[in-house]
C-alpha cells in the first residue's frame, strides 16, 4: 500500500519555494493520494493535508479518518469530531506556520475555501492545479505502464464494440458493451459517450436512448480506470455505408491527429502541438466545426494541466502524456474525433494506445 511519499512532497516543496508559496492545501482523493496514498475525501466534512514549502506535512482531518491518516505515515495529524468547528485548527496552523500565500487544489470543495478565507482572511490562495500539476507531469516508467495497461483496455473494449454494434442498436447499450468489456479486463470504467448521427456534433453528448440507424456516424469516446490512472480514447466509425462527406471529414481529422504527433518531441511549447493538428483542419475549411483545444494533460487524472491549447507556453517534457484528439462537428448532421493518448519520447510521439485507421471504418 502506497504511503506518504516522500520524493513527490520534496518536489512539490521545490515547486512551491519556487513559486514564492508558503504551502500548499490538498483536499481531494487524487492530491492526497498521490502525494500520500490517502485515498479519501472529506466531502461535507472539512478534510486538508497541509505541505509547507519546508518542514513535515499536517492534516486536519475528521476523527473518523486518523486511524486511516496514521497508517500512511502522516505524523502531525489534528483530528476534530462531528459537532465540532474544524475551522480553529485551520487558524492555528495558519498562525505556527506563518503563512502569508496558499495554493489550494483546484478541485478542493468551495465550503473548504470559504471557510479557510473566512477564518484566515489576511492569507492570500492561489490555484494550486499547475503547482501540483508540474510535478505530475513527466510520468515515471511504473506510471507509464499503468497509462499504457489502461489504454489497451479502453482499446480492446472499442475493438469489441466495433464487432457487436448493429443499426437499431441504442447509443446506451453500445455503452454497456464498453463498460462491461472494461470491468471484464479488469478496470473500472470512468465514462463513456456514444454519440450516433446528428448527436456526433455534440462533443460532450451525454449517451442516450437514441436508436442508431443504418448508416450512421457513431463517435464512441471512452476511459478506465487501472490502479488510480486513466485511459481516454475516441473512435469514430459508420454503421453501414459512409457518405462520402463523412469520409472526406473522417480523413481531415485523421491528417490533423497525425500532424499532432508529429509536432510532439521535447522542449516543443504544448501549443504547437494544438497549433499543427488545428492547421490541417483550418486548412481544409472547417476551423470553426474544431471548437475545443486539441488536448489535455491524464494521469491520476482524467483530465490534468498542462493543456494542449492556445496560449499554453509549457514546453513538453520526455514522459509526459496527453490526448491529441482532433474534430470536426457538423450541426446537424455528424461529427468526427479520432484520440489517442501519447506520450512524450526523446525524439518524437509515443501512442500508448493502438494507431487509428487512417479511413472511415464501415461496419456490417
Ligand atoms: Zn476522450
Ligand atoms: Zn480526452
């Protein structure tokens, strides 16, 4: 069982020296479980772990996670019960410590912040996201295997969606496919959209009823879970015979995923990287039916800093990783992504999952 991990607290400490942050509040699962192996959420209850920029971490936590707090090695532990004010405990760490700047998460619950800013109003917050999100970033070998391992489940649970789908199919059931296919192999899914037809245009399509007809474009984005890191990957496909528009947009995008790639190699800014996939489509015509960013950072996170985007100045580093998922939605009528997951090598792209088809896949 992972503990308190002491490498990952003293490079966050030299990110926060750096930065001119005298400590840092993590308050989620994911923050306290990287950095500690706590796997738990306060929820209602005001649960932080405190790093200073020097010196051992603390935690303020309900009575009823110390025995947990404990076991992962965390020392200075301040418990408080139901019916008590947890918000005192918070002053007097404020005060030992002398802190003048905080990062918080930036998932961190607001009743935690504002009960933090109410008690301690002279102490100034900052987003804490990039701070912890800089020492996520290059991924170790052991983490690279998890991303990898998770990845080829999320493919082979899309392969077997692609041989069972049919037309009169609902868009929830090709969902209960995936996730089945997911727990089956092991992993826990953590979403799936299957967007059919004109529900394609949609990118965040929130999978529905929706009967998929003969010869429609089916999008099918989907994740898992395997030992706290993710997958995320997209296929696009026609059920039946493909129109040749579909086939036209299906190809553009898979040019602009593939110029993504190409772009990848360390010390490049991860804008360039949105920059040459966007191209491709602004070329073809279509830059306005490409209305997101081409990627963001995984890892303990589905979704995690650095972006691939417009005005994101980070330059890439060997080991980190991140979706190019380039697309084009057509109102009305279809939409096309192609994702994958790479990582960073030290001359260029590394897919952690399998190549998509350079054509428009037609099924039965
Ligand atoms: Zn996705
Ligand atoms: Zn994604």
């Amino acid at each position: 069982m992972p503990t308190l991990d002491l490498d990952r607290i003293s490079r966050l400490q030299k990110e926060l020296v750096t930065r001119k942050i005298d400590a840092f509040f993590a308050s989620t699962a994911i923050s306290m479980g990287y950095l500690a192996g706590f796997y738990e959420g306060g929820y209602e209850r005001f649960l932080v772990m405190a790093i200073p920029a020097k010196g051992e971490p603390a935690l303020i936590c309900p009575a009823l996670s110390v025995t947990h707090a404990q076991s992962k090695g965390i020392k200075d532990i301040r418990g408080w019960r139901d019916g008590e004010n947890a918000a005192p405990l918070f002053a007097k760490l404020v005060q030992q410590w002398k802190l003048h700047t905080a990062a918080a998460d930036d998932d961190m619950p607001a009743s935690y912040l504002l009960t933090m800013q109410e008690t301690c109003p002279e102490l100034r917050f900052v987003k804490g996201g990039d701070v912890i999100g800089e020492l996520r970033r290059a991924k170790s070998k052991d983490e690279l295997a998890k991303l990898r391992h998770a990845a080829d489940v999320a493919d082979k649970a899309q392969l077997e969606l692609q041989r069972r789908i049919k037309p009169g199919m609902k868009e929830s059931e090709c969902a209960v496919i995936i996730r089945e296919s997911m727990t089956k192999q092991g992993c826990s899914p953590t979403f799936c959209i299957v967007a059919a037809g004109a529900y394609g245009a949609e990118p965040h399509h929130a999978t529905s009823d929706y009967v998929i007809k003969n010869n429609e474009v089916v999008i099918v984005d989907c994740g898992c879970l395997h030992e706290k890191y993710n997958s995320d990957t997209t296929r696009t496909f026609c059920v039946g015979k493909a129109s040749d528009e579909a086939r036209k947009v299906y190809e553009i995008v898979y040019r602009a995923y593939t110029a993504g790639c190409d772009a990848v190699r360390p010390g490049v800014p991860c804008e360039d990287v949105d920059a040459a996939a966007r191209k491709v489509i602004e070329d073809a015509g279509y830059g306005e039916y490409f209305m997101h960013r081409t990627g963001h950072g995984i890892g303990v996170q589905g979704h995690e800093p650095p972006y691939i985007v417009k005005g994101s100045k980070a330059k890439l580093v060997v080991g980190q990783c991140f979706s190019v998922e380039p697309g084009i939605y057509l109102p009305g009528k279809f939409g096309v992504r192609i994702e994958n997951i790479v990582s960073v090598g030290e001359t260029g792209c590394d897919s952690l999952n399998c190549a998509p088809p350079p054509e428009l896949i037609e099924i039965g």
